[in-house]
C-alpha cells in the first residue's frame, strides 16, 4: 500500500445537475421504476399530485349531501372563493418556504402589520390606496428579508428564527397603532374595500371578487416560477438536500433569503386582503393565521421535510380548509369542533407523508 494520499476527484457537479436535482425526477423505488418504463408515466406521481384534488372532491360531495340546498349554490361557491383569498395568498409564499425545507412562523404577525401600515399611510400620511397598498407589502418584505437573513448568516433554524420574528413584527404592529385599531375614513378607502366584495350585479361578468382573480394569477405566476426558472429548481434542490445543492454551486444562501422575503411579499398581499375585507388597521388580527397557512400546504401534498409542494395543491389544500369551516357553520358546528377537524387533518396529512417517505427510502 501507497502512503501516498488521494485526492477526491471532481465529479462534474454544476449548477445544471442542481437544477435537474431540484426537479425531484429520481426513481427510489424499482417497481415504480418499471411500472414508468412499461407505461410512459409515473403513476404513484401522478397519484400523490391528484391525492388533494380527490380529498378536495370528497370533502365538498359529503357537504353537498349533508346540505344540498344551501351548500352546492352560486352565492357559497363565491363566498369560499372569498374566505380562501387570505390563506390562500399567504400559502403561496409559505410553500416556497416549506419546498426549500424552512418555516415561517411569523406570516400572522405580518398580515397584521400590513393591515395597520395600509391604515397608516393612508390616515395618517394621507397616502393613495395603491401607495398604502405597496407600503404594506413592502413592510411585509422587508421583515421576511429580515427572517431569511438571520436564518442564514447566523445559521439558526427557521423554526426559532421565525417564532421570534412573530413577536417583534406584532409588536411592531402595535407600536405603529399604538396598541389600537387604526380607522380609516371611508372617503379614502376608494377601491381597496372592494377586493373581497360580493360581486355587484353590472359587474357580473368577473364571476369573482379581484381578490379572488389576485390570487389566482398570483398563483399561476408561482407556479411557472417553481417550474420553469432558475430559483424554483434551486429552491427544490435546497429542500431535496442542501449540502448537494451547495456542492453543485448552488447559492443557498442566497435562494434562502429570496425565498423568505417573497414569503414576507406574500404575506403582506394577504394583509391587502385583510384590509380590504375589516376596512381598519388592526394589530391583533390574524393571531394564528400561520398555522392555518402551514396547514394548507401540508395539506396539498408539501413536506415538511423539504423538497416537496406544489402550487396546485397548497391552494387546493386552503380549499378543503375553508369548505369544511364553510360546511361546518352551515350546520351549526361549533368553533371548536371546526379545529379540532382541521386539526386532526393536518396530522393525518402529516402521518402519511412520512409513511410515503420512509416506504421510499
């Protein structure tokens, strides 16, 4: 034997091969190997896709049948669409966060804030309705370029990083209104209390609030985002295994903090719809809102591991969450045990995504 040392030899790793990484094309399990050489697709993929549309179906038949007569009508359809529209916009950039295998905590905190800063520049500043509108979205951004930088230089887990930033962004909330709701004077609201509003009858073409259509161009834009472009691949390759994807030349730093401030834009558009729908800047809102955001995308088929979600699901997951609130008032259910159902179907999502991964590993 030679005392002579060897050198690892370079293994050809670019960026590109973390590109491909990030697209999750990998073929763990032998049988769905050959099941997809044999019949040109991946049916356990597609099935894990559709798994949330198939629940999203049962879900609403089983209230359709309890309630056929008040459920299944044009004016509910439209008032889901309008209940989903908050959870729904914040989820967008959470599930950007979860693929890249992070949290964020404090999206609750910042929908309130931005509520509060739309009031402010608009009360106080005697801002327009879409400088106020930009102003809290560019509040939101800049403490979720706060959480991602924290997050990566001093290289403390999101889940600490996020849950303090919940505090400081809802006492910034606070200090802002000065622990009160801010009041705005209807005169300046113009069209931002228009939003989630009910579709007026010489308007009945939109068939849907603009927040609602918001949300889903929004979601389109995000969906050919994660599939089509650089930070998409990237973000997956982070959450699929980020010391590869660092070693392929991929900026994790870099992505991260992009990651958690289009989290913080995002969460600062579901504040405009906050506003849009109390007409008032309140501090206190949306308290536990993220919780019901994470849910979504777990729900949708997101792993908390990482480097898993899809766009599709996680708002097809915020559609479940509000159709069984909306059935459960319906039948006269009880807070309580609308949580209780929506938490035991989080944990239920959960518990089978971590079956799937270790019958895959």
């Amino acid at each position: 034997m030679s005392d002579k040392q060897t050198t690892p030899k370079s293994t050809g790793l670019t960026a590109e091969g973390a590109e491909n990484a990030g697209k999750g094309i990998k073929n763990k399990n032998s049988a769905d190997s050959a099941v997809k050489q044999k019949f040109g697709f991946n049916w356990r993929g597609w099935l894990n896709t559709l798994s949330p549309v198939i629940a999203l179906f049962v879900v609403f038949e089983l209230f359709v049948l309890i309630a056929p007569s008040s459920f299944a009508t044009a004016r509910n359809m439209e008032m889901i669409a309008r209940q989903t529209t908050i959870v729904g916009i914040a989820a967008l950039g959470m599930t950007l966060v979860i693929i890249s295998g992070g949290i964020d905590l404090s999206v609750g905190s910042i929908v309130a804030l931005s509520t509060v800063v739309i009031a402010w520049l608009l009360q106080s500043a005697g801002a327009g309705p879409l400088t106020a509108a930009i102003g809290g979205v560019a509040a939101a951004a800049f403490f979720g370029l706060l959480s991602g930088v924290l997050i990566t230089r001093l290289r403390v887990v999101p889940f600490i990083v996020t849950l303090g930033m919940m505090l400081v962004v809802r006492g910034a909330a606070k200090g802002i209104g000065r622990e009160q709701k801010i009041d705005v004077d209807p005169a300046q609201l113009k069209w931002l209390d228009e939003l989630l509003a009910s579709v007026p009858a010489e308007r009945s073409w939109m068939l849907l609030p603009p927040g609602v259509w918001m949300m889903i161009f929004l979601a389109i834009g995000m969906a050919a985002l994660l599939r089509y472009t650089r930070l998409g691949r990237h973000t997956f390759a982070i959450g699929s295994n980020e010391q590869t994807a660092r070693l392929c030349g991929v900026a994790v730093e870099r992505v991260k903090v992009l990651v958690y401030t289009l989290c913080g834009a995002f969460g600062g558009l579901a504040g405009v719809m906050q506003f849009s729908r109390l007409t008032v800047g309140d501090p206190t809102v949306a308290v536990g809102l993220e919780l019901n955001v994470i849910a979504a995308v777990v729900i949708g088929g997101g792993s908390l591991a990482g480097g898993e979600g899809s766009i599709l699901g996680t708002l097809v997951g915020a559609l479940i969450m509000t159709v069984i609130a909306s059935g459960c008032t319906q039948r006269g259910y009880p807070n309580w045990v609308q949580e209780i159902i929506t938490g035991a179907i989080i944990v239920i999502a959960v518990a089978l995504d971590r079956l799937r991964h270790r019958r895959a590993a």
